[in-house]
C-alpha cells in the first residue's frame, strides 16, 4: 500500500500546529491571569515531571516507530511487535506513576499542582502516537488528537480564571492528553490481528528502547534541566516565567521549520533503509534539509524583525525581558532544525541511535556545566548562551559524522542565500517600521507581510535551490493543466 508523504506531512503539520497553537492561542490570557511568577511555577513543575515521563516511555516513540515501520507490510508481525512494546511502555509507565506519587507527597511540594500531572503519566502509558506513525496512518493522531486541543483551549478560559487556578491549568493539559491518546485505541482493531500472548518476547526490546531512551535523556538535559536550574540555583519564578514563555516562541517555530515534516520522514526513511536503497535516502535528505532551512532560516529572522512588537502585545505588560530572551534563543531553530533533520533521517532510521547519543551526551555535558557557571550572573539569558551553544556543538558533530549522506560543503550551499535573505528581511522591516505610522496589532501584521514578502522575493532573485525547486514545479503543474 501506498503512503503519501506529502499528505501525511500535511495531517502531522496540522497536529503539530494544534498542538502547539492551541496553547499558544491560550498563552497572551493565561500570561495575564497566572502573571510571570505562576508561568514560572509551572515551567518548574513541568520540568520535573518531564524527567518521570521520559523514564515511563523509555524511548518507546522513536524505537517503537522505527520497528513498526520496519515490518509495517506484515500484519501479523507488525501486531506482535506493537503489543510487545506497549507491554514494556504500560510496565514502565506504572513504576514512574507511583515514584511520582511518592516523590510529591515525600517533597516539600504543592501537592495540588503536582497531583494534577498523574493524568499526564497515564496518558503517556495510552500513548500508541508510535505505532500509526510507523504504519504512516497519520490521520489518525491528527484528527484525535486536534478535536482534544480543541476542548483544552476552550476549558482554559472557561476555569482558568485567577492566579491560584494554575493547578487547573495543568489539570486540562494532562487530561486533553489523556483523553485524545485513549481515543486512539478505537482505531487499533482495524489495524492490527490477534497474537499468542504466550509468544510475546519482551527482553529484546526493554535493551532496544534504552539504546533510544540514553539519547531521549541526553537531550532533556538541555531542554528541561535548563528551567530546573533556573529554578533550584536562581530561585525566581519570574526568571523562570520569562524563560519559559521566550522558550514557547521558539518551540513554535521548530514546530512549524520542522518538527511535522521529520516525524512524517523517520518512517519512510527507516523503510527505505530496510531495503538499502542508498541513493533515493541521499536525495530526500538533501531535499528535507534544503525545506527545513528555508521555514527556519525564515521564522527566525522574522521572529527578530518583529520582537519589539510582538512580545508586548502578545504578553502584556511585565515581559520586557522575554525580548531579550527570544532573540538569543532564536537560532536555537536552525541549529535545532540542522540535527533534528540528520538524526530522523540518518542516525535513528539507519540504527545508529547509540552513536548519536553520544553526541548528545557530549552536548549535554557542556550544557550543564555552562548553566551551572551563567546562571548565578545571567540567569535565564545565562541557560539560554547555553543552550545555543551545546546545540551547536551536537549540530557539528552531527553533519561531520553523518559517512557523507548530508556534508558542511552541502549544508552551507543550501543555507547561506537564505541567511543573506533573511538579514536583508530584517533590515527592510527596520526601515518600515522607521516610516510607518502604525501602531500595535496592524503595525505586526504589516511588519509580517514585509517580511514574508521581501524574503520569499529576495530568495527569488537569489536563485535559491529550494525556490528553484518550487518554480519548477509550479511551472510544470500550470503546463500540464494547460495541455488537459
């Protein structure tokens, strides 16, 4: 049967969007209701809880995929591989429900708010997202998933209504999570066939899901710990709110530069390594890159085009310091984009997870040590020279380790027109902004369509290979239709 990526890239980028959107819609009233000390509370709560989660999926997501998709034209294998992993994940998972239990009630906790993620733990556990990935049955995740979003946000404003809510808060996410990951087990009999329970064989895959789960936690280090030290070293919410809200902005944009398109990718890249076919990986590596810089190179230049606009409006008042914060953070999106790209497309479907973990490890070790020595002088704009720079490292090392299937000669033929680009973007909205009279909303939404437009032109004139691409098919798209 046949999958189409561009279809299934078009249902994961819709997920993706809710996913994130959703919250972010909620973001300006939950900012102004929670103030940035309870964003920060929760940035902190959150952190804690993402360390139990991660050991309750081991790293069930990327193996699990990588494994249904590897047997994903033989249903009978495919349903004993599923049940297998999922035994493991339901194991795990009750373990890590019942430390979290213990570690809430044996801290110095509010247990309300930390009581209020134990939804979250279970959804994780009801978490088959893994398997319709595998299959390429994207819809699935996308429609279930998306009508939940929906339910959340509008249950953020119906409860979510003064500071000590923030338990409430919390409350919906975990539950939306739970309720869209429990739905999708609807759908599984359609998909799957009975197995012999006795013939299950678990132990094989408990070792394959370490080997994922060594470089799952490498990578929290510099995505979680970051707002853990915050809060332990510098002891201020607010630092932890500004943090966390610049940190959502970025997310956004690795979201909508790459997250759809590499997930969608993982698994048809992991098929066609199971059949060796070396050069077609090649070409759809260099294509993926070449898509994925031109979203990134873009968000983030635009993202710092409009900042000084932006954060006020969309904040409120009180979050002057997220500017600063989203600015540094922001090529955090093409150098998170360069090593999410090569590690879906190369080291994970190729098998190589273990030798990628290690250079997470390296990257994380750099980062914890940079946070430990900037946070006490910088505090959050400390954990964020850190975070750039640890993932610089692991990019570097993963475009120089990669055996030529993406190399730096390649990677700067693909970005550097877009760089020029996009500083020429900021430039030409700096200028706008100089003669215009507007102000507020119709100001941002002006200071966007200059930007959009003068970066999709100079790229034009630029002839970069991506728009190349995408005239050439325009053209013969019109040609065809012409000839019909």
């Amino acid at each position: 049967m046949k999958h189409s990526i561009k279809i299934n890239y078009v249902y994961k980028l819709f997920y993706e969007i809710l996913s994130f959107a959703a919250p972010l819609i909620t973001v300006p009233y939950v900012s102004r209701v929670l103030n940035a000390d309870g964003i920060g509370r929760y940035s902190f709560s959150h952190s804690l809880y993402t360390y139990f989660s991660l050991f309750a999926v081991l790293g069930t997501a990327s193996y699990g995929m990588r494994e249904v998709s590897r047997c994903r034209d033989d249903k009978e294998k495919c349903s004993k591989v599923f049940w297998e992993i999922e035994i493991v994940s339901v194991f795990t998972t009750s373990i890590c429900i019942f430390l979290w239990i213990v570690f809430v009630f044996w801290g110095d906790l509010d247990h309300l708010l930390y009581m209020a993620y134990i939804p979250a733990l279970v959804a994780t556990m009801l978490d088959i997202s893994w398997f319709y990935m595998g299959i390429e049955k994207v819809m699935y995740i996308s429609i279930v998933n998306g009508l939940f979003r929906i339910v959340g946000v509008f249950c953020v404003f119906l409860f979510v209504i003064k500071a000590e809510d923030l338990y409430k808060y919390v409350l919906i996410q975990a539950l939306t999570s739970l309720g869209g990951n429990a739905l999708m087990w609807i759908f599984l009999p359609q998909l799957i066939t009975k197995v012999d329970y006795k013939k299950l064989v678990f132990s094989c895959h408990i070792v394959g899901t370490l080997k994922y789960f060594i470089p799952a936690i490498a990578s929290s280090i510099y995505t979680v710990l970051d707002k853990t030290l915050i809060g332990v070293i510098g002891n201020n919410d607010f630092e932890n709110g500004y943090y966390e809200q610049a940190s959502k902005i970025i997310h956004i944009g690795k979201v909508l530069s790459f997250s759809a398109f590499n997930s969608v990718m993982e698994a048809r890249i992991s098929y066609l390594f199971m059949h060796q076919k070396i050069e077609e990986i090649k070409t759809r590596i260099m294509d993926s890159f070449d898509f994925i810089m031109f979203l990134a190179v873009g968000f983030v230049c635009g993202i710092n085009a409009v900042v000084t606009t932006f954060v006020p409006l969309f904040f409120g008042a009180g979050y002057e310091e997220v500017i600063m914060l989203i600015i540094m953070q922001s090529p955090l999106v093409v150098i998170v984009g360069i090593t999410n790209c090569i590690g879906s497309h190369y080291y994970t479907p190729a098998g190589y997870r273990v030798k990628s973990a290690k250079y997470l490890i390296y990257g994380s070790i750099v980062n914890v040590f940079l946070n430990i020595m900037l946070i006490p002088f910088w505090g959050a704009k400390g954990a964020s020279v850190a975070s750039v720079i640890a993932e610089g490292i692991i990019a570097t090392l993963y475009i120089h380790n990669c055996e030529g299937f993406l190399s730096i000669r390649q990677a700067w033929r693909s970005v550097y027109k877009k760089i020029i680009a996009g500083m020429c973007m900021i430039i030409g909205v700096s200028l706008y902004n100089h003669f215009s009279l507007l102000s507020g909303t119709h100001l941002l939404l002006t200071q966007v369509l200059v930007g959009a437009l003068s970066y999709f032109i100079l790229l034009i004139l630029l002839r970069d290979t991506f728009i190349v691409k995408i005239l050439n098919t325009v053209g013969l798209v019109i040609k065809h239709s012409k000839r019909e």
